[in-house]
C-alpha cells in the first residue's frame, strides 16, 4: 500500500482539488494520513468530510511543528510500505502513483517532473529540471550536493529508513532526498504529474529564516562530503558564497568563493568568484539583482546527515 501523507496547513481553498486528484487515481491501494498543523482556515473540516467518504485519516497536531516535523509525525502513522508527500495545495494526475509503484521497483525513491501552477489553477512555463538527467534511473546524489530540484509533492519513498530533519522548516525534503540517495538510485518518470502551488502565501519565497536555513543545509553538506565531488559542491560553494552576501556577511562570502575557485577554477565560478568580491552593495547587485541585504537570522543546527 502507499500512504499518501499531507502536512496541511491554511489550504483550504486548495485542499479539496489535492485529496481529489488522489482519490482519482488508477492506482486505488493508498491510504491518506492528513496531519493539520495549527489551521484555522477550515482545512480540517474539509479533510474530515472526506474521511467519511475515502481511506483517510485526520490527526491534529497539539502545536504548530512546521512541514517537517508535520511530515515525520505522518510517517510515523502511514501504515503503507511506500510513502508519498502531497503538500496540501498541490496536486496529481491520475497515472502518478500507478506510474510510479512501477518504476520504484530496485531504487530507493521516485520521483516525476512538475508543472507550475497559480492561485487560480493556470500553469506558468517552468521546466524546473533543467539540465538535470533524465535517464529512467539515476544516481542523484551528485546533482543534490548542488541544489534540490525535485519537486516534493512528487517524490515516492520506500517508507523503510526515510525520516524528516524536523529542525528544518524549508529545506527538509532536500536534505531526505540526499539520505535517500546514499541508499541506493532515484527512479525517474519524465512526465509532469505533478502540480505544484505558486501563490501569495507559498512557503519557497525568501526570507530571512529561509535564507539561514539554506546557509546552515549548505554548510552541512560541505561538513558531510567534502570533496566528493569537486564540481558540484564548487558550484554549491558558490551558492553559499552568494547566500552569505545576502546576509551581508562579506568576509566569509569571500573565503567561501575562493575555497569554491580552489575547488573548480572555472569561468563561471571565477566570475561568480569576483562578484563575491566587490563592495557589499555592489555584490548584491550583481548576485541577486538588489541592494539591500536580508537580515542574518541565527542558523538553525542541522543534525549530522547519512
């Protein structure tokens, strides 16, 4: 069975379309575990109507724990041996789960491309992939020592030895997929069957907690594999560099750009390398196209990943 879990909180006007595109699918062995996080928008009304009418069940958490540490207690009450996220204001297509039960077969996950859609259900041009692979099964680990750019709500796990870092409330679905990726392949359906949520309250948009978060996941990643792999983690480096700009943390962005040139004497890293070094408004400018730097929230402690 595949236990469909869903961290819901404020989507009411999206969660009816989310169970509705999993009750629709041609897979019919799941159940639903919805976890509510503190809504107050109607969402649990909405989920315990369906309970009534589907396998889904409907918990309360006693306080607010965020996606994440909403996400483990869901797994912890999935009775399936696969589990599937599903954010309580995205949505599938029918063939997902059915697609997917089929190619997990011998790797550790699955996941399928997205399409980006508004508040009011248009889609927006977005191949979020990029030049990311596209082979039916791949190893990933490379390419997420990076940047994440799997979409959550289209991941399948095996349940066996997946857990949430429940002090994330941004990036834990990343760091899952890196752990998951140490034990074995991703499987890979190159079809958009998966919706995801672009709208006014999306939880992606930057911030500062956000941007400490991404700081402190980056920062583990280096601590946890080094020199795995000198051109993705360069380019991680970078990121990192560019982050610590932001916060306008100019002497340790610059230190952080050279150990990344050190890492990978490229073109791109050497001129992202120099921008890192200019005037803190000017590096702003030129890496993310702003003056004002993001204030530097305190970084979250990351627990040890693999």
């Amino acid at each position: 069975m595949i236990s469909v879990v869903i961290p819901s909180y404020n989507h009411a006007a999206y969660l009816t379309q989310a169970i509705e595109s999993v009750t629709a699918q041609t897979d019919r062995d799941w159940e639903i575990v919805l976890v509510d996080d503190g809504s107050i928008d109607g969402s649990v009304a909405i989920a315990e109507e369906f309970s009534r009418q589907c396998n889904l069940r409907v918990f309360r958490n006693a306080r607010n724990l965020g996606t994440y540490g909403t996400l483990q207690r869901a797994a912890e009450l999935a009775e399936g041996e696969f589990i599937a996220i599903l954010n309580s204001d995205d949505y599938w297509e029918p063939t997902k789960l059915a697609q997917q039960r089929a190619a997990i077969e011998g790797a550790s996950f699955c996941y399928t491309l997205g399409q980006q859609v508004d508040e009011n259900g248009n889609v927006r041009p977005d191949d979020q992939h990029g030049d990311w692979p596209r082979d039916r099964v791949q190893n990933l680990l490379p390419w997420l020592l990076c940047e994440n750019r799997v979409l959550a709500s289209s991941v399948l796990f095996r349940r066996e030895n997946l857990k949430f870092h429940t002090e994330c409330r941004y990036s834990g679905d990343w760091l899952a997929l890196i752990e998951q990726s140490l034990l074995g392949s991703a499987a890979f359906i190159n079809e958009p069957l998966t919706s995801w949520r672009v709208h006014s309250q999306s939880t992606h948009r930057r911030s500062a907690g956000q941007v400490a978060e991404e700081v402190a996941v980056r920062e583990a990643i280096w601590r946890r594999f080094g020199e795995t792999d000198r051109s993705k983690l360069a380019h991680g480096m970078m990121h990192l560099a560019a982050l610590r700009v932001l916060r306008g943390e100019m002497a340790s962005a610059r230190m952080i750009a050279l150990r990344a040139i050190f890492l990978r004497p490229g073109q791109t890293t050497f001129r992202r390398g120099l921008a890192a070094a200019l005037p803190s408004v000017l590096s702003r400018r030129k890496l993310w196209r702003q003056d004002a730097a993001i204030s530097a929230a305190p970084l979250p402690k990351i627990e040890t990943l693999g």
